[in-house]
C-alpha cells in the first residue's frame, strides 16, 4: 500500500488550485505509516519514498530494502 493510492480520492475532491498548496499525497502517507508494521523500500528514485523511509526510521519502524529480508509471520 502506498500513501498516494489513499491519497488519489481525496486529490479528486480538491481544486487544482488546492491539491498544489496542499501536500496532500505526502501528509496521506505520513498518517498511514503511522498504521504500519514496516516499510519495504523498492528500488529507484522517489522523493515521496525516501520521506516515508525517514517518517518510518522516525516512527522506529523496520525499514526493508530487498522483500527477501522481511522475516517469515510469526502467528501461530
């Protein structure tokens, strides 16, 4: 789940004018890492995906770069 899929609707819903003085992508994504467990950081360049790196390090969340690290459930 990226920030910008939650994002897209509420970006419909404002003017041009809005959705540019608003960071809305940015701050949608910000409030939803606050309900995650990690972060899985793919590879290429992305300002939006380095700020979520920062936001989960901040928020003392693991952060992933290759999905073979993320460590096997443990739910019993």
């Amino acid at each position: 789940m990226i920030g910008e899929w939650a994002a897209l609707p509420v970006l419909r819903g404002l003017t041009e004018q809005e959705s540019e003085s608003e960071d809305v992508m940015y701050e949608t994504a910000s409030r939803l890492l606050r309900h995650c467990d990690a972060v899985l950081r793919l590879s290429g360049e992305s300002a939006g995906a380095d700020s979520d790196v920062r936001i989960a390090t901040e928020l003392g969340l693991p952060v992933y770069f290759d999905a073979d690290d993320i460590p096997a459930s443990q739910t019993p």
